[in-house]
C-alpha cells in the first residue's frame, strides 16, 4: 500500500544521526519497512567500545526491532544502510572528505535525532554536543545541493519554564555569541559553579542547550522543521508492541522494580506525566519532512508530539496494575520478590529506601564478595 508520504521518500537518500539510539533505531526500521523504495540511509556513526563502524552497524541489524523485516523475507533492504564515520561532538562532524561531499551530492533528507539526553552533563561538554552538534548539522545541510528537508529533533521541555507552550520558537534563553564566549574562556570549575546562574529558570543544561539549538535551526535559512517529543516511551504498535532499547524514563525503573531491585519511588501520584509512544515519535518525524516539502509558505513548522492533552497519564491510576503484571509475569533474573510503592515525598522515599534499597543491596554485595563474585 503506498501513499503520498512513501511517494515522498521514494529514491530520496536521507542521512541520519543518531541513528544507533532509541528513537533513531526505530525510525531506520520504519523507513525501510514502509518505504522500500527510499535510496540510501547515511547514518553517521562513530567507533565504539573497540567496534569499528562496520562492525556496529552489522551489530544494529541484529536489533529484535528489525525481526518483522527478517519475517518479511526483506532483509536486502539492509543494504541501503551506509554506515558513515563520524560524531557531532568533533570539527565538521568528524568527516571525511570524502563522505562529506557523498553526503552533499546525494543526501536530500536530514534527520538530526543525537543529542546526549544526559541531565547530569555538565554544561560545557552538553554545549558540545546539543548546541554545537546542531550547529555543524546545519552547516552541512547548507552545502547539500538538493536538500528537501531537515527535521530537528527538540524536546517538548525547552519551554519548561513557560506555563503554556505553543508550537513556536520562543526566544533564545541567553544570547548566543555571549554564552559560548564564556565556554570557550571559563575552565571547568569555574563555568561548573556558574551553570545555575547561566541557566537561570532551566532546570538543567539539557533543556537549555536544546532551547539554543532551535535557534541554530531557525537562523539557518533551511527547509527545516522542528519536532518536540515528551519522554518517549516503548512501542505502542510497531514494529512491536513494547519493544525498547531505553532505559531513560519509566522503562527504566519498572524494569529496576520487575528485577525487584526498585521498590519505591518518590512520585506525585496525582499529577499528569507525559509519555508518548516511541513509534508515534518516529511516525510524527517521517511525515514531518513530507510537509517541510509540501507546505507552499516554506514558514519553518514547530510540531509537539505529546499525549498529556488527549490521553492523560497518571500513575495514581496503574499503581495497582504495576504490581499485578510484575507478579504474574516474573523475571527469571529478579534478585527479591518485586513490589513497587509510590511515595508522595523525597523525605518519605530517603526513609524508605535506606531500608528497602540500601541496606539489602550492602547485604547482597557483602554475600556475593564472600562467595567470590562480583558485587553489582
């Protein structure tokens, strides 16, 4: 079955970064499953762990992700995947000559999804890669001759500081040239202890370099658009049903508490908590780039890709079902008997774990250390 959004990608080459991390994987798997006449994926990629890009990218296709592929007998699809050596944290990206001017030649569609979702970064290195990282994006996107569209990958939390949030650029946080200035001229220790000052009502580097980068976007004169997901979660349908890599957001301590390590949480049961599904993610950004081509304005589109307005989340509501899905379908690797307690307070929850959290995990690592193995 095709449709004007496959029409789109049919023999558009696309390049894509970070395409080995939750949402990227998801969106390879989708393009090539949904449009199977699409040319080239470009996915930049960097050594790891002593694995060559070759070698990670042979180790991607084996994700369970592209198991419905492998069903479809459409594994030769893979061959469109070209892995390309580089990472957004270094000087042009870190790419060749070469596989700049293949990128510039060939490529039509940019999906910029690397970012490091790390709260705790500090804000120098968090620069780097959200805010400089975008930056050397856009400048690529510049030099190709035939591009179609960019979509930028934000977070529905650069507004964070506003109470209501509308789909538009809102102004920058900081004046750009001024705040790298400071991160090109303070040493580590003294941009550490001017961060809170810098980022004033963000809550972290992460929301604030993700707001400057927007900029980066719209100053760049591109066919671009912006698309701002909440925290994502596993699947809702495709390719299957739950199916994730992450273990940012509430996967990773339900899989703590399936483990029965996790056993409280200091959570406001009655508040709203947005989560959206990582395949209406991906599905937002692949039709994203089909509307930067159709729309007749070229005006650069903010879209939100959020549920809290159409189907609000509250953990109130599945405390119960939590425990009943951890009991009736245990983990063979659980250390404890899983139970999972919301508590509405930080102190409450500090009390509680130095009984249920600390003081079992000494006593488990004391056992394992006095059996010869390793503590966790």
């Amino acid at each position: 079955m095709t449709s004007r959004v496959t029409e789109f990608y049919n023999g558009k080459s696309v390049f894509i970064t970070g395409g080995t991390g939750f949402v990227g994987v998801c969106l390879i798997e989708k393009l090539l499953r949904c449009c199977p006449d699409i040319g080239n994926l470009y996915l930049l990629m960097r050594p790891k762990k002593g694995k060559q890009i070759t070698e990670r990218l042979e180790e991607l296709t084996k994700n369970s992700v592209f198991n419905r592929l492998k069903e479809d007998k459409q594994t030769d699809l893979f061959k469109k995947l070209i892995a390309v050596a580089g990472d957004v944290g270094e000087e042009n990206l870190g790419l060749s000559l070469e596989d700049r001017a293949t990128l510039i030649n060939k490529v039509e569609i940019v999906f910029h999804s690397a970012a490091t979702l790390d709260f705790e970064a500090d804000l120098r290195s968090t620069t780097n890669i959200n805010l400089l990282g975008t930056r050397k994006i856009v400048q690529l996107c510049q030099e190709i001759k035939n591009l179609k569209a960019l979509v930028h990958v934000s977070s529905a939390y650069v507004n964070s500081v506003l109470h209501d949030v509308d789909e538009i650029v809102y102004p920058a946080p900081a004046d750009v040239k001024t705040f790298l200035n400071l991160i090109d001229t303070l040493d580590d220790a003294t941009l550490n202890s001017k961060t809170p000052e810098i980022l004033n009502n963000h809550a972290n580097p992460y929301t604030f370099t993700k707001h400057l980068a927007e900029h980066e976007i719209v100053n760049g004169g591109l066919p671009a658009t912006i698309v701002r997901p909440s925290m994502i979660t596993g699947a809702w349908k495709e390719p299957v049903p739950g199916w994730t890599i992450s273990k940012n957001g509430p996967q990773g301590f339900i899989l703590g508490a399936s483990k029965g390590i996790v056993r409280r949480l200091p959570v406001a049961k009655h508040l709203i908590y947005d989560y959206i599904p990582v395949d209406v993610v991906v599905n937002s950004l692949i039709v994203a780039a089909y509307n930067v081509d159709r729309d007749s304005d070229k005006a650069l589109k903010v879209y939100h890709c959020t549920s809290s307005t159409c189907k609000a989340f509250k953990w109130e509501l599945i405390e119960n079902d939590i425990n009943n899905y951890l009991h009736k379908y245990p983990l063979r690797s659980a250390v404890w008997y899983p139970y999972l307690k919301f508590l509405p307070s930080l102190l409450l929850f500090r009390i509680s774990a130095i009984f249920v959290h600390f003081i079992p995990a000494y006593i488990l690592d004391t056992i394992t250390r006095l059996c010869g193995g390793r503590p966790m």
